[in-house]
C-alpha cells in the first residue's frame, strides 16, 4: 500500500507497544517498596509474574483469532483501555489477592494486543517493507523494557509506587483516546474475507495441519526458553560470577542486549525487506543467521571471566534476538493463510509462554546442579538448533488452508 498511512499505522502502535511494555514491566522495578507496603513474601512476588504470564500466554490464540475474524483496530484499542484501566487499578491494591487479581487481568488484557497489531502492520505493509515495519514496531518493547525498568524505579523511588501505576493507567487512557482517531483497519481488498465465518477450532484445525507452522511454532518455543532463562537469571549470575553490585548486574543484563536487539531489528528489517525480493525464504534465513550468531555468544557468556568479552557475548546476543524478532510475524506471513495471521501469532505467544516458563523453572533446578553456566551454555545450544531448523523453513506462496466449517 503506498502513502503515508502504513507508516502512521506503525508509529501509533510503536507507542502502544511501547506502553504495553512499560505497564507489564513496572512492577518488577518497584518489587521493594511494593513489598514493604503490603507485606508480601519473595515467593508472592513470584506468583505475580506467574499471574500475568499464564493468563497472557493461555488468552493469545483467543486475542489473535478475535482479531482475524473482526476489526483489529478494535481489538488494539479496547486492549489499550482495559490493560492501561488495570494498571491504573494496580497503584490501589490493598492485598496480595487484589494484586495478584489485577496483574492476572493485565496479562488477559494484552494477550489480545500484540497478534492484532503485529496482524495489522502484515495488512498494510507488502513484501517490499514488511519487516522493516514489524521491526520498527517491536523496537517499541525494548524501549518499553528500559523504560519500565528504568523510569518507573525512579518515579517510584520519588513518587511512590500507588502513584506510578496511576500516572501510567491515565497515559494508556488518553493514548487510546489520541489512537482511536489514527487506528483504522486496512482497506478491504487488501484484507478480503478478513471477517470471514473462522471457527476458533477450524482456524487451530487449519494451522496445525501446516507442516511449516509448526516448525515456527517448533522454533518460537525453543527460542523463549532460552530468552526466558536469560532474562530471569541473567542478573543473578552476573551478580555472583562477576561479583558485580545488584545496580551493575542489573544494568549489564539488559542494557547491552536490548541497545543491541534494538538495532538490529531496525537494520535487519530493511536488509530483509531488500534480500526477500530477489530471494525467496531470504526472511527465514536472516532469522538462522540471527540464531547462528545469537547462541555461540551466549553459550561464551556461559563460559568466560573476562568483562570484556561478557559484553562483546551479550552485545552479539542482543544482535542475534534482533534480527530473529524482526521476522517472526513476516515468515508467518510467507508460510499461513493471511487470514489466521492473528490466530498464528497467539499461538506463538501461548507456546512460546509456556516453554518460557518451563525453562526459567528448571534453570533454577540446574543452578543447584550443574550451575546457571551451564545452563547458559545449553541455551545457546538450544539457539544453534533453531537455526538449523529454520534453514529448513520453505516459503509457500498464496498459502490456503481448508478452513471451510
């Protein structure tokens, strides 16, 4: 689609997703006064993030099937209100039951976000821009990380954490206002049959029955159990095989991979956009190179003491998730009908949550055994296996399912 309005559809949601961020990962950074306050226990503070990822994992093929079969614009906005109301609603929980209620509702509420926004940008953008689009998009998530970290640990540290929640449930209302002026679906002949009689059932039916859907799905899932294991112990490594302060640790184990992603998902947007118009696949394959780079680095991080080559590992980390994220939603594009985009993408997130989960547990069982290096070291392994599974990936072009009831 030419003009303007493809790009204003990717910054009006580059915003939402960076609020989307921000809102989910506020609390973390505010985990001390939130426990003094209300008088929770480390193992509460857990069940919180175990709250939201659960409800946001098992709700993302019902958000990106709702998505497929009515307005995605819709499904954006009404996801932005409701997830910025909660996190409004946050700042005034009295209990651990009223906070545990309320990050359980956060993660319903943006489970519906992502497939539709990453759905509307594969609608108005082609072959020619697509992952450029997409990339520019999830770089809204690593900003909305730092800031989410960064940012609402100062506002609490100045403020207080009642009062961060409410400041950001207010921003994510009257963004939502601002949006809904901006935000419209893609005109109908790029998106025919967009609201077309999909069961849910027939809609899984037809994904499951695609042999490179479930090779993506196969290679989301792996992939998040490595990310997970990194985000949730990374810091505490740090801090214990370095010997760094919680302030360092927690600054080398995000910084540097998520400057690094945020870059080269920009960049590997547009040299994929360019690659995939001489080349069939080529999308897939900037994917493989991304895991091929990714998991060495990160098996080094598992394995050196030099800080220096600690953030050479994590800088080339961050370059590998990058050029991987870039190109989830365009490769699903390359192998699914255009219709079950959404549906597709909620059935990556609620894989790749639940592998996620799964590894960040059992990284915990191997710190006690053969220590968090390994466990590092069998993660980078596990990217390497991505990549050559997506070698294998083939472009299916015009792809058609029988989604007939």
């Amino acid at each position: 689609m030419k003009g303007w309005r493809p790009w204003i559809i990717v910054g009006v949601l580059w915003v939402a997703a960076t609020l989307n961020y921000v809102d989910r990962q506020s609390i973390f950074a505010m985990f001390q006064p939130i426990r003094e306050d209300l008088h929770l226990s480390d193992w509460q503070l857990g069940l919180l993030s175990t709250a939201f990822l659960w409800t946001y994992g098992i709700f993302g093929p019902l958000g990106g099937w709702l998505a497929d079969r009515f307005s995605r614009s819709r499904v954006i906005l009404i996801s932005l209100c409701i997830w910025s109301v909660i996190t409004a609603a946050t700042g005034a929980a009295r209990s651990f039951g009223e906070l545990f209620a309320a990050r359980a509702l956060m993660g319903l509420s943006e489970a519906f976000y992502l497939p539709a926004a990453l759905a509307l940008i594969a609608d108005y953008h082609n072959q020619a821009t697509r992952s450029l689009a997409t990339g520019i998009h999830q770089s809204g998530l690593y900003i909305g990380i730092f800031i989410g970290g960064a940012g609402a640990g100062w506002l609490g540290d100045h403020q207080g954490w009642r009062f961060t929640f409410y400041l950001l449930g207010a921003a994510g209302v009257v963004y939502a206002i601002f949006a809904a002026f901006l935000l419209r679906d893609a005109p109908r002949e790029t998106t025919a049959g967009l609201a077309a009689n999909y069961g849910g059932l027939v809609a899984i039916r037809g994904l499951i029955g695609s042999k490179q859907f479930l090779l993506i799905a196969a290679v989301f899932a792996v992939a998040s159990m490595s990310y997970w294991m990194v985000y949730t112990w990374l810091p505490l490594y740090l801090l214990e095989r370095f010997e760094m302060t919680l302030t360092s640790a927690g600054f080398s184990a995000t910084v540097y991979i998520q400057a690094a992603s945020f870059a080269a998902i920009v960049v590997g947007g547009w040299l994929s956009d360019r690659w995939s118009l001489r080349r069939p696949g080529a999308r897939a394959l900037v994917q493989a190179a991304g895991f091929a780079t990714a998991g060495p680095f990160l098996f080094l991080t598992g394995s050196t003491d030099s800080m220096p080559l600690l953030v050479v590992a994590l800088i080339a980390f961050g370059l590998g998730r990058g050029l991987y994220d870039c190109n989830v939603m365009p490769v699903l594009c390359d192998v699914i009908d255009p219709h079950l985009r959404a549906t597709a993408y909620g059935i990556l997130n609620l894989l790749g949550c639940v592998a996620g989960g799964v590894m960040a547990a059992a990284a915990g069982y191997l710190k006690s055994s053969v220590g968090l290096d390994a466990a590092l070291q069998i993660s980078g392994v596990l990217l390497l296996g991505c990549a050559i599974l997506l070698m294998r990936l083939r472009p299916v072009e015009a792809a058609r399912y029988a989604c007939s009831q």
